[in-house]
C-alpha cells in the first residue's frame, strides 16, 4: 500500500453513476477491488470490514446476477444483507419511490443498493434517504458497477495495473440506446483516456452520442481491426418497443461476433458481454467459449469491484483501511 | 349604486392605445369612462388609489387546467379561481382534458355553473374536438358552443389522424370559434424531455422539436390547401422552429391572423439543463427545449409571430410528483407567477415593452376566444381590471400560493413585477395592499384561499 503525502479521500456517499466520478476516484474504487479480489482466493472468504452493518438489495426489476452478486459481496464484507424486491415502478405498487426509500431506511440500514426500471430512480432515491444509495441499474441512464467491473476486466487484461487506458480503444456494440451498461462504460473509458468506439444499427445508436466524446460506426467489419476490446451487448428484446431492425438474422449477420469476424480482429483483442447471452445473435457460441473471451473473468471481478464499492460508500476513507 | 374610481395609476389598454397616467371610473360590473375625475365624483364613490401602479384590462389566460370535475385533488374551479385572481387573472380558459373530458354541452354548463357558485374569476371552458379527446369522432362541437364553449381543444395530445383534423377545422369553422392545438405526433413525441445529448445522457426518452412542428406543418396545409379557413391556435410553442413555420405562414396569409400562437412562461426561461437532477417539476409537455429556441420563441414574440401569452397552468400533487421522472405527469402551475415572469422573460430583456406584453396578456386572447366584452377598458366593457406594481421586488414561495398544487419550478426565485389588485365585475376579488382601498364599509371578511376579498356593489 502506497503513501503519498496528502493522502487520497473517497469523496462520495453514494454510488449513482460513473458520470459523476473523476478519474481519481474510478482508479480508486479499482485499486481497492484489486485487494479484494485475493479474498475469494482464500479458503475463509470472508473480512469484517463491514459488520454490523445492514445492506438492503431493493431490486424493482429482474435480475440475478447482478443481485446475487451484491448479496455475496456485502456478505463477505460480513455485513448482513435483506433482500427487497418488487417488480415494476413505485406507481404499480401505488407508492412513491421517497415513502419505499424511508421506509427501508427506518429499519436501521447503512446502504441501498437500488435496480430500477426507469431511469434516474436511484438519483432521486439518494435525495429522498440519509443512507447511501448504491445504483446497481436504472433504466438506460447508468449501470456503475457494471462499467467499473468492465473496465476493471479489460486494464487487468491488457496488462494496465494503473488503470491508465491510454491507446487503447473499445467497441462497443449492439443496442446502445437502450443500454445502461454503454453508457457506464462510455463515461469510465474516456475518464481513463481509452478511444470508444460505438457501433450498432443507426435505430439503436443516435447520434447524440456523438456530443459525448466517442466515435459512432454503423459497420462493425469497418472497426473490427483496430479495437482492442469487443464488448458485445445483449440484444435487450424486452426493452424494444418498436421495431429496431427488420430481423435478428438481419442483425445478426450485421452486428454478431462470428468466427469468422474474429478471425478479422486483432489476435488478441478482448471478447467481453455483460451478459445474459443471446448465443448465436450477439455472439457465436465458439468466441463466447474460446480464447479471446473473458466473460466468465467478468463475473469474478464484479463480485471484487462490489466489495470496494459497498466498502467505500459505507464511510471507508483510505485504502489503508483494508483488512 | 357606488361606483369605484381606480385613481393615479399609469392606465395601460392596449386596445385603446392608451399609455397615460389618469383615472378609471368602473360603474357597477361595466367600464364608464377613462380619464380624469372630478373631485365631487371621487366624494361618491368607492377609490383604489394605483399611484406608481399600472393598472390594465383583467388579464385573460387562455389554458389553465383546473380538473374539475375528476380530479379534484389536485385543482378545483375554487382553487383554480382563487390562483386566478392572485396572479391578476379575471378570465381564464379551462382545457376540457378532466375526467370524464368536456366534450358534450352539458359538462359545459357545468363548468359555469361551478364558476358561479364560487365567483372569483371568469372561467369559460373550452370544448373537446373529439369525443373523449380519443381523436376518433367529432365531439358535439355545436351544441357545446351553443352552451357557451369559447374554442375547442384535445389539449394534453394532438388530434393525430389527419383525416379527424381536417374534418374538425372545418366543423368548427362553421361555429366561428377557433381550433386550439396541442402539437405533438403521438409516434415522434411522447418521451418525457427534449430530445438530444442530455437526454441521451440521462437515459431518459426524447420528445423532439419535429413532432411539434410536423404537426403545425400538417395543419398550416390543410387549412389552406383544403381553403378551410378555420381559425387555428397553436397551444404552447416549445420550438424555435415552430415559430418560422408560423412565421411563414402568417406571411402566405398576407397577415390575416387566423393562424396564431400561444407561448408559456417556462419555455421562455428554462432549457433543458434543468432535467440533469430528475427534478419532475421541470417535466413539461411539450418539454423545456435550448437556450437557441428561448431565443427564437422572444423573436417570435417581439415580431408579432407569438401574439397570446399563457400559462398551461397544470395542478398536480405531490405524491403524483415524487414518481420516478418518467412516470410522474407533465406540467406545472403558472397562474400566480405567469406575470413576473413574463416581466423577467420580455422586459428585463428588452423584448417588449409593457403594453405589448400587456396586449399579449388582455387583448390578443380576449379576441382568440371572442370575449367581446373583455380584454379592454372601452366605455361599457366588462369591468375586469388588473393592478400592478411594476417594481415590486418579490420571492416567489409556493407555500403562499391559493393553488392547491405545488408543482413549480420557480419556488424562491426572484423576480420584479407583482399584482397589487384584481377587480372581476366591477367587485375586488384580490388585494394585496387593502390600505389603498378606500371607504370599505363592508368588513373585509376572514382570509380564504382567495386572500382579502372584500365584496363591492
């Protein structure tokens, strides 16, 4: 553990979104999940950073992975976690988002780690509580955690052990106007000084995106030999209102990471999907499976990046603090 | 009968050209004369001393929502009336968007008849197009403007089906009153901000600029090429480019002013920027838009293409606003704070001066509804008349508002202009300085929602 003579303090209670976070403060929350990712190696998985502590997962939408993530990372923090989860947005349940957001506080707990299906919820929960609110997916706006864990898989597998991503440049690909996770990515890359690249059909990529400091193809072939990384979205169907493109076979004969496209790439670039996949649409089933992709490292290094993210948003200041 | 004397203020009545520091005599619920009394004429009457104020024809709104009947828990025709005559309005036009929706002669009845129970402010409902505003079959268009609907709208959307539109200009050509549109294609627009980076951003859906002015564009061609000629309103513009496409138009008609607009206050002083917090008091319909359009809607203003100043003052509870954004209704009220704010929008900035405002404000919807009687200070008209203090320096407080809602964006900004008085039918419904009024022989009665209402007659 490094010092340096003013020492670094995480400036942030809650954990809404990568816009809001400096470069600083992403390489941060990375350096301290880099020391967490050791205790999933030892044989008792667990530190006491964190008990007698209460974590509430308030999940308004489906999810599993992510949830189950969250509920292993803030145990093994050794804080006790309850679970919460409802479906649909507050007006289904004829409660607003403030009166949910009190009541799970008046039960005494220190963070909310809050999936909704409509975006901006956890900004506006965060104003409506005095315990932190940790946003683990708000409709499209962000996906924090995901974006941290992303960027956490791809400087640990180009080699970056300071997280400085200069030179080096990222595909995104698929659905990104409806995609949370893009945009997390999107904002935590440019901080980080990687080139990103967006690519997807022109009805699932505005061009708006362009004002926010990235390239826009509509042609993957066009960018396949100059990425280093490939992230490849998951075709969100049940978030499709209209129709995005004539068919699936249409996109994904235009936009799927076959074989052969890989083949076109360079020999080592980095295969990644937040996952669930769509195989066969997004991703052939041999690139999901083979050496080029570390979607299985994903998962692991999320578990790490939500055990530094609930650490630091529950009152750690210094890394110092660790262990 | 007493009458009342309005003493020392600077009149302003646009319809007359009338810019000049005098008195104005009401006699009963009409105008008798403006100009200088006599001495012996004040020793009889009732005086409102308006020194350093303006005094001016009761202003008119011509789009309030005050949902009644079927919503009262956020506005009734008596809160409606009382945030009316707070904020200097003797009339108001209430959109038929209530549930069930004004769209037969008889909920029209009903709404005067609730205005006269409560009598505070003039309220004249406006019709819907189509039956249940669905947009699919022609409302009884006659009948309710038999039974005194004053313009017809489906305000809260647009009537999207071209061959309903078409049908509607025409039908309600025959009736003389104007056709009053909300513009937005329900396919194009329908996201909860302005479409463009910020919303990109936020990840919250887009309502562009072109779903407005598609539908403007649509209805400007079928009134001409068809040769319908029905008088045609544009309720709330948002985009800049809606005003060249007015523009244009009102240009093609060699001036004849069946094609006009309405602006709102906040589109003239928000921009889209005030989404970055999900704040739900800045979702409006249509959404705030750039600083270029606010830019484009005062030229708009300032060269006659905008001719009518509204408020689209929409009541919702707080409950209804502490939704998520996307799921929280759009609007917000503007009764109590449309004038200062339309003194910050267009004389701070030297867009227009105060009789031109005032002309937006009295005269110009007092004609877009056929008020004939209103919008002016003209020998025998409706003694609706508004004072104000031009350089009252004030913080806006929701807190003091008679509205029964909350929902503005504006809660302690500050701002100069404020309304000292409102006088409905010759009667002061609204005083703010009561020391002003004199020989009050009626005891003021207990404050209600509509503060200091001393009855004169």
């Amino acid at each position: 553990m490094s010092k340096t003579p003013e020492p670094y303090c995480w400036p942030h209670k809650h954990l809404l979104g990568l816009q809001d976070l400096s470069a600083e403060d992403i390489r941060f929350v990375l350096q301290t999940a880099v020391g967490f990712l050791e205790v999933s190696t030892r044989s008792v998985k667990k530190v006491p950073a964190l008990r007698g502590k209460v974590v509430a997962n308030l999940f308004m939408e489906d999810s599993t992975r992510t949830r189950s993530s969250f509920t292993l990372a803030a145990s093994r923090l050794s804080a006790d976690v309850i679970d919460l989860s409802g479906k649909g947005s507050s007006i289904s349940k004829g409660e607003t988002l403030r009166d949910t957001g009190r009541n799970i506080e008046a039960m005494g707990i220190d963070a909310i780690v809050c999936r909704h299906p409509l975006s901006g919820a956890a900004v506006q929960l965060s104003r409506a509580v005095n315990c932190s609110v940790v946003n683990a997916g708000d409709g499209q706006h962000e996906h924090p955690t995901q974006g941290l864990l992303d960027i956490f898989t791809i400087a640990r597998q180009l080699g970056r052990t300071d997280f400085d991503l200069t030179d080096i440049t990222v595909a995104i690909v698929g659905d990104i106007t409806h995609s949370r996770v893009a945009r997390s990515n999107l904002y935590g890359l440019l901080k980080l000084g990687a080139t990103v690249v967006l690519v997807g059909p022109p009805t699932l990529l505005p061009r708006a995106f362009a004002d926010l400091g990235c390239e826009l193809s509509y042609s993957l072939d066009d960018v396949l030999d100059r990425v280093d990384v490939l992230n490849m979205l998951r075709i969100q169907f049940e978030r499709l209102t209209s129709q995005a493109f004539p068919s699936v076979r249409e996109y994904a004969t235009s936009f799927g990471l076959t074989t052969k496209r890989l083949a076109r790439a360079k020999p080592d670039v980095v295969v990644m999907h937040p996952g669930p996949i769509n195989r066969g649409i997004e991703l052939d089933s041999q690139v999901a499976d083979g050496p080029n992709s570390v979607i299985l490292s994903q998962v692991s290094h999320g578990l790490a990046v939500r055990m530094a993210v609930l650490y630091l948003v529950s009152g750690a200041k210094h890394q110092a603090d660790l262990l | 009968m007493q009458s009342l004397i309005i003493t020392g203020g600077r009149v302003i009545d646009p319809a007359n050209d009338l810019d000049i520091k005098t008195d104005v005599v009401l006699d009963g619920s009409k105008v008798r004369h403006v100009g200088k009394t006599t001495a012996a004429q004040r020793d009889s009457a009732y005086l409102y001393d308006a020194s350093g104020h303006i005094v001016c024809p009761g202003l008119i709104d011509p789009h309030v929502h005050f949902r009644e009947p079927g919503q009262e828990e956020k506005e009734t025709i008596a809160t409606g009336s009382a945030a009316a005559v707070a904020g200097g309005f003797t009339s108001v036009c209430c959109m038929p968007n209530t549930e069930p929706a004004l769209d037969d002669d008889g909920r029209i009845e009903f709404i005067y008849t609730q205005a006269q129970r409560v009598d505070l402010a003039n309220v004249f409902p406006v019709g819907a197009i189509t039956k249940q505003r669905a947009g699919e079959e022609l409302a009884e268009i006659g009948l309710m403007a038999a039974a005194g609907a004053v313009a017809f709208s489906d305000d809260g959307q647009a009537v999207a089906s071209a061959g309903v539109c078409v049908k509607a200009l025409a039908y309600i050509a025959m009736t003389g009153k104007v056709l009053m549109q909300h513009c937005e294609d329900p396919e194009l627009g329908g996201g909860v901000m302005n479409a463009g980076a910020i919303a990109t951003r936020l990840g919250l859906s887009g309502w562009p600029r072109v779903a407005e002015e598609i539908i403007i564009q649509r209805d400007i061609l079928l009134n001409l090429r068809q040769n319908i000629g029905a008088r045609y309103h544009v309720q709330h513009v948002s985009s800049g480019g809606s005003v060249e496409l007015l523009r244009r138009a009102r240009f093609d008609l060699f001036g004849q002013a069946h094609i006009t607009a309405e602006a709102s206050p906040h589109h003239l002083l928000l921009t889209e920027k005030s989404c970055i917090d999900y704040d739900t008091n800045f979702k409006m319909n249509p959404p705030l838009r750039t600083k270029r359009d606010i830019e484009d809607l005062r030229t708009g203003i300032q060269d006659g293409t905008i001719t009518v100043l509204a408020t689209d003052h929409a009541p919702h509870t707080q409950e209804e606003k502490e939704l998520e954004f996307a799921a929280a209704p759009y609007g917000i009220i503007g009764l109590e704070t449309a004038l200062p704010l339309y003194v910050q929008a267009l004389i701070e900035t030297d867009t227009v001066d105060w009789p031109s405002m005032l002309a937006m404000m009295t005269m110009n919807p007092a004609k877009l509804c056929g008020l004939e009687n209103k919008g002016n200070l003209t020998t025998k008209s409706d003694a609706d008349v508004t004072i104000i203090d031009p350089q009252q320096e004030w913080v806006i407080d929701t807190n003091a508002f008679a509205s029964k809602s909350r929902n503005c964006p504006f809660h302690n900004r500050k701002v100069i202009g404020q309304v000292i008085a409102t006088i409905v039918g010759g009667k002061v419904k609204f005083n703010r300085d009561p020391e002003r009024l004199s020989q009050t022989d009626t005891p003021i009665p207990p404050q209600t929602a509509a503060q200091l209402t001393p009855t004169i007659s």
